[in-house]
C-alpha cells in the first residue's frame, strides 16, 4: 500500500529508506519542540500549551504535506516569526497575543486566497531557473551557519561579528566527533548517515555527563491553555479601537516573510531532492503552498505563530527521502513528541549541529549547473548566496538577487512583458527595505 500511494519505486527509495529520513528530519528540527515555547513564552501565553501547539501544527501541516502533496518537506512554527510576534508584536507594540494569534490566521487566510488565486505560483514561476541554484546553495550556507553556531564552533565577536569558538569546549568537541563520524558515513554512502551521527554524538554527549536534562512533565490539561485563544475579532479591529494601521502592519509582515521564506525553502529543497520537473517548474506546487497556508492556520487556532517549510527538510532528503511518507513520518514523531516534549531536549545541540552542518555542504552541488561567467547570474546569485545567512534570512537573500536580477535586465535594455512580475517584485521588495529602515 505504502508503495503504490507514495509512488517510492518510481522516485527511486524503500519504505525503510523513508521512515530513516523521516527520522532524521525530525531530530535536526525537533529542537522547536523546545525553543518555539520558551519564546512565545515570554509573550505571556503559557508554555505548556504553546508546545502542545507547536507538536500538533508541526504534525498536521507535515503529515498534510506527504499526504497531499507527496513531498519530502516538513512544517512547524517558524523561527524569526515567533521572535517577532513575542518582542515586537506582542511586547514592543503592546498587543494581547490573543490578537496577534488572531493577525496569524488572518495572514495564513490570505496566504490560501493568494494561493488559490495563482499569485503565489505565479510568484515561484518568476523567480529566474539560473537564480534556483544560488537560493539553494544560500540555504545550504544558512543551515551550515546555524549549524556551527549551535555547536560553539563559530561564536560572536565585537570586532569581527564572528570567530572561531574554543574548540576544546565540550560542545564544540563533541560536535566535531558527530561531524568526523557522520563525514566518514557519508563518504562510504551510508544510507542512515546522518541519522547513526546524531545518535553516536547523543550517546557520546551521555556517556561523558554533558547532556543537562531536567525535564518538566506537563498535564494533559495544560496543553489546552493555547487552544481556541486566538482573537480574530480584536485582529480585524471590531469592538475596540477600528482596525489600525498597526494591524494592517504586523498581519502583512506575517503574509510576507511566510510568503518568500517559503518560496526560498521551497526551491532549495526541491532542488536538492532532484524533484523540480524537467522544465524547472515544481509539481504540485499549489497544493505544496496550500498545505503551508492551512497550517498556519491551524497552528493559530492551536496557539502558535506562523508555521512554514522547514529547511531542515533538506537533512532528510539528504539521508534519501524523497516523497511524502518521509513528511508523513516527520508528522507522526511530532505526535508522539506532543506526550513527550519535556524529553526531547535528550538530543542536545551538538548531535545535530553536524547534520546541519553536512547538509548545508550537500546543498553547494546545484552551483555546478551556473554560469558563473555570465555577469546576469553572477552577480544576483552570489547576493543571494551570501545574502542568505549573512542576515539570517531566506527572504533577504531571495529579495537581494531580484532586486539585483531586475537592475541588470533594466540597464541591458532586455525588457519583456514576462517579466512584468519579476520588476513588480523587485519594487516590493525595496518598499519592504525602505520599510523596515523607517521602522
């Protein structure tokens, strides 16, 4: 049954390879389980309930996504999104975060409008074939970056913003076992490489006492607090003070990073899989962008900030899963950490910092398929290549190399009416930076 619903003879994988790549997507992204409620915690929402929400959004927007879509690509609660809608949303602009739940609906609610109006495609389809393989390699960089960072490897520094970290520190060191470990799996082509790292790192990190863990048990009722909370009537300004420009603002910036920090994801991932159609398109696309609209949603309703496609996707992919029960798995492990979420801080930073890391290695392939000679690729693509994890964003890097594709199309003269939308992004995409300075 497996076989014949998800297609896996046909895109080349076994259910073992599958649910072994569903696993390792899980464990490089269960750490949201964690850090999604100690932020939105400090909104004031109760952090029981906030990662009860967190599970079943993460679970039922992957498990939609295998199901309906039959892509490897999982979802959960968005990291920078929930950041904003803790200190700027709810603690900078005073806003009950009952109401700024309810500005998460109303944005994933546009989000499926756009989708089912074909703007959304219409956006993917825009974006440059020769600009695919800088976003991909720029989230490979950015995951790479995260990675390094999580471990201790890199660490700030005032002078030079980053440095090297003390490699001799028990995180960095034990991150560097995992990298070892899993680089000389990978090189043999162990299928599960990725996945025996993060757990030879665990059981290292355990075996030398470095693993602080002091979980918290939750009830059962406490993962209700969050659920139904939203207010959408105070989002569309009813019954208080009239829908301000406040609103309009903090629902918009939801709608646009969720918009282009899914359609970076979105390609990156494809790409690395080897799932783009032979014409550069992505199959499925509007069900791919509707599943990602309905999961905001639901995670809204749940009580959490806005869900996307999770890079970490990639690390899945990379250990062989290639359709939908790959996501379908993701999902189900969401469900059992939906009981078990005070437990999954077991796996600590420095087992998946390598799986991170080697991915985001993986990812620089598609450079190979550029002309980097030609200054109209060049140029936008490497913005984009260091734009991405230079401001920790796949939206800023995505917006560098429009703005700069549609600069060189204007000054070489090469105007055409396909690419009307192309300029119109790149408009946006400055009114969005003239924005965010203003702000």
């Amino acid at each position: 049954m497996l076989q014949r619903f998800f297609r896996l003879e046909e895109q080349g994988t076994t259910v073992r390879t599958e649910v072994l790549a569903g696993f390792t997507t899980f464990l490089t992204m269960a750490y949201i389980v964690l850090v999604n409620p100690a932020i939105l915690a400090d909104s004031g929402m109760p952090a029981a309930g906030a990662a009860a929400a967190t599970c079943v959004a993460a679970a039922i927007g992957s498990i939609l996504m295998g199901l309906l879509v039959n892509s490897p690509i999982a979802l959960a609660p968005g990291m920078g999104l929930n950041a904003y809608f803790t200190y700027a949303v709810v603690r900078g602009m005073g806003l009950p975060w009952e109401t700024a739940l309810g500005c998460v609906f109303l944005s994933g609610v546009a989000l499926l409008i756009l989708t089912f109006a074909g703007v959304r495609r219409m956006i993917v389809a825009a974006i440059p074939p020769s600009l695919y393989a800088a976003i991909a390699a720029g989230i490979g960089l950015f995951i790479a970056f995260i990675g390094l960072q999580g471990a201790g490897i890199v660490v700030a520094d005032k002078a030079t913003m980053v440095a090297l970290g003390d490699l001799t520190a028990p995180s960095a060191a034990l991150a560097a076992f995992g990298l070892a470990v899993t680089s000389v799996l990978l090189a043999w082509r162990v299928r599960a490489a990725i996945l025996i790292g993060i757990l030879a790192t665990t059981a290292l990190d355990w075996a030398v006492g470095q693993v602080d863990f002091r979980a918290v048990p939750y009830s059962v009722d406490a993962l209700t607090s969050t659920a139904f909370r939203l207010d959408i009537p105070a989002a569309l300004g009813l019954g208080g003070h009239g829908l301000t420009l406040a609103l309009v603002e903090i629902t918009f910036i939801f709608l646009f990073v969720d918009l282009f920090d899914n359609v970076g994801t979105l390609v990156g991932v494809t790409r690395r899989a080897g799932l783009m159609a032979p014409d550069g398109s992505i199959p499925r696309i509007n069900r791919v962008l509707a599943t990602d609209s309905v999961a905001t949603i639901v995670g809204a309703v749940a009580g959490t900030s806005t869900v996307v496609n999770y890079i970490e996707s990639a690390s899945g992919v990379a250990a062989g899963g290639r359709t939908g029960l790959t996501a379908v798995v993701v999902g189900l492990l969401f469900l059992v950490a939906l009981f078990v979420a005070p437990y999954t801080q077991a796996i600590p930073a420095a087992a998946t910092a390598p799986a991170l890391v080697l991915v985001g290695a993986l990812m620089m392939a598609p450079l190979a398929q550029s002309d980097w000679t030609d200054p109209m690729v060049a140029i936008p693509g490497f913005l984009i290549l260091i734009g991405i994890p230079l401001t920790f964003s796949i939206s800023n890097g995505l917006a560098l190399g429009v703005i700069a594709y549609a600069v060189l199309k204007l000054a070489r003269g090469e105007l055409r009416r396909g690419d009307w939308l192309v300029f119109l992004l790149a408009v946006v995409f400055v009114v969005r930076f003239v924005w965010i300075a203003g702000g």
